[in-house]
C-alpha cells in the first residue's frame, strides 16, 4: 500500500565494498554536512512533509533520513570507493519515509537508490518481509522489478520525545525513472504472466519464507500443501485484524463461519478435484495500480512495495475487481487471461475472483477504519453464499 516514483534508471551496481573502514573515514562526515547544507531548511527535528508522507508518531523524522547519507549500515551496501551526493525526500507512501539516495561510483558514473526508512516496533520484520518479496519476484523475472540490494537497522538512530530513541530501519533497491500513471493492459498482462507462469515454489507448497506485509499488516504465510487451507487462513486472519480495528459485527462473525465452514472449501476444492492441479505461482501480494510503474525509456513495466508469496495465480488479479482500484476497468483481466487462462472449472472463475477479493476489502478496511469496504466485503460474501447454499 505503497508507492514508489521514481527517477532516471541507474548504472548497473559494481561490487561489494569490501574496504568499507576506509571509504567511511573518507567521506562520512564530509558527506553528511554537505546534504543537511544543501536540505531544505527545517529543524532538525521535524517531520517530512512530503505529499502522501506520514506526519504520526511513527513518521521517521528529517534528520533521521538524511542521516542515512552517513549511516555505515547503509553505505556498507554501495559499490567500493562511492560517493554520496546527495539524498532527496521524494515518491509517496502510506506507512513511512521515501528517499532518492544519490551516489557516484569510483570511476564517476551516477548510481542512484531507493530508500525507504520505517521507524515503528515491528519495522525489522516490515522491511526483512519487503526484502525477501522484491529479491524472490526479482531473482524469478528481473525484468520486472527493480533489484533490492539490502535492508537492516540503521546505525543512526535519533532521540525522540520523552527521551525515547528512534528504532528506524531501512530496505534499498533500484531507483528507476517511471511513468505511475495506468500501465499499458497488454504490457503488464504478458509481464505478469510470465511471472506466474516460470515462478517455482521452493517448497512445491504455497506461502512463504517469512512474515510479509501488506501496507502495514502482516500477512499469514505460514508453508500449506493444500490452497484451500491456505487461503482459508489468510482469510481467518485479516478477518481478526479488521475486527481488532473497527469491533466486532456479529452478523459478520456468522458469515464468516459459514464462509471457512462452507463457501471456501465448496469454490476452491473443486480447482484440485477429478485429477485437476494448481500451481503455487509467486505474487506481488498487493498489485494495485499504485505499486505497478512504467519506464519512461523502455516502457518496460516494473512491480514494487511487494508482499509476495506462492499463490493460486487467479489470486493475483483478484484485487482489481475492487472498485476502489483503477485496474477493474480497461480490460486488464481480460488481457491477462489470454497469457495465463483461468483454471477449471472455468464457469467459477468470476466467483473465485470475487472470493478472493474480499480478503482485499478487509485489509482496506484494516488499514481504514470505517471505510465502506468492510460492507462491500460483507456484501460480496452474503451474494456467494446465496448462490452456492444449495450446494451443501
């Protein structure tokens, strides 16, 4: 529930800094001056304000992220002998501090980042579950995201109010120059798809290696053989953190019970029935047009702010039948099932769609407390247990 907008698409990253003691004596503190000189001017203590940048109490601080020009953690992860230039608050997110990391590489040519900083308590498990998103989908199809070099605490950290201090981490990749308005349908369709298509679970099962969030949230992606017993906890479980949020609805918990008990298993079962197979497919996790950028040069498309796991592939483009989404327009499931066709039986397809969609419309709903889509998903539901009661 991120974005990330970017600039001109860098030079290819050298190798690792092995003499890292050196070049951090070299330029550290000169580096960090010459930034907060050129930084706009604020206190050192204020917030970024940046459109779409959070201004609550978990909102890293601007000190805190230009900072990161002379954080060893981070400068350790640039090719020996860089330079940083400069750092430049930009792109927009929901949940923490965005930055363009600036840097030239030994023999001169410009290298820049991406980094994102979040100062929360889970933050360690927040940026380690992006990490492990963007290097899967980008070790499985590298042309369709930008490579994530490294994550971790940062060295710097700032003292905050009540004499607490910051618990800031930091994720950094790839900064790409893109276009993050609509993507093209045919584009993004062929790109996906192949995603899905050469995309092997390491496991041959569907979930994960760890923990991984969608916006905010953390997602249950604990390893099932079984698709239908996993959804139906992933389901369980975001179901339990809307309701943390926004109280219980009695009515609700009634659906729901007969959703796990009845609906689930009556319209995932089938994908496995009469010697039938599903694939665990690597998704984005939350690929709504906000996470998906276009290349200015190439018009190659790219997916970023990834909370992956192995999945159903039909589970992928679920989240554009939601009409607080863009992608439910234009064609764009309809392109996408002429490089991957739906699985049988196909006459359920549009109703596994909407199935998984409601999992999407509780997050929202999570993330939002008192947002419509937690009636919209109640809805959803009581409409497919209308149709498919006569079946149990």
């Amino acid at each position: 529930m991120a974005s990330m907008s970017a600039a001109p698409r860098t030079q290819t990253r050298g190798t690792p800094r092995t003499d890292k003691e050196d070049s951090l004596g070299n330029i550290q503190e000169a580096i960090a001056e010459e930034v907060l000189e050129n930084a706009a001017e604020v206190p050192p203590d204020a917030s970024l304000d940046v459109p779409g940048q959070p201004n609550g109490p978990n909102a890293p601080s601007l000190q805190l992220v230009l900072s990161a020009a002379s954080d060893p953690e981070i400068i350790k992860l640039l090719p020996d002998g860089s330079k940083v230039l400069r750092i430049e608050p930009c792109g927009v997110s929901s949940w923490a501090s965005t930055a363009r990391f600036e840097t030239e590489t030994a023999n001169g040519q410009r290298q820049d980042y991406f980094l994102k900083i979040l100062d929360t308590q889970d933050a360690y498990d927040r940026v380690y579950g992006e990490y492990m998103s963007m290097a899967e989908i980008h070790k499985t199809l590298a042309s369709i995201a930008p490579k994530p070099y490294g994550y971790g605490k940062c060295h710097n950290q700032v003292k905050k109010e009540e004499g607490t201090t910051s618990n800031a981490h930091f994720f950094l990749c790839d900064f790409l120059q893109l276009d993050t308005g609509m993507p093209n349908p045919v584009r993004l369709s062929q790109t996906l798809a192949k995603l899905h298509r050469i995309s092997e679970s390491p496991t041959g099962k569907f979930g994960f290696h760890c923990t991984t969030f969608d916006g905010k949230l953390p997602l249950t992606t604990t390893w099932e053989s079984s698709w239908t017993a996993f959804f139906t906890r992933l389901i369980k479980d975001v179901y339990r953190l809307d309701t943390e949020v926004n109280g219980v609805w009695p009515e609700f918990d009634s659906l729901m019970e007969i959703t796990v008990e009845k609906l689930i298993p009556r319209l995932l079962d089938p994908l496995t029935a009469n010697g039938r197979t599903i694939k665990p497919s690597l998704i984005h996790g939350d690929l709504w047009e906000s996470n998906i950028g276009t290349d200015r040069h190439t018009g190659e498309i790219y997916i970023y702010d990834a909370c992956a796991y192995y999945a159903h592939h039909e589970k992928e483009i679920a989240i554009w039948r939601c009409e607080h989404h863009k992608l439910d327009k234009d064609g764009y499931i309809e392109e996408y099932l002429k490089n991957l066709p739906e699985s049988e039986p196909k006459g359920e397809f549009k109703d596994r769609g909407l199935l998984y969609s409601v999992e999407t419309l509780l997050m929202n709903s999570a993330h939002y407390p008192g947002s419509d889509t937690r009636k919209k998903a109640f809805d959803e539901l009581q409409w497919l247990i209308n149709k498919y009661q006569k079946d149990w």
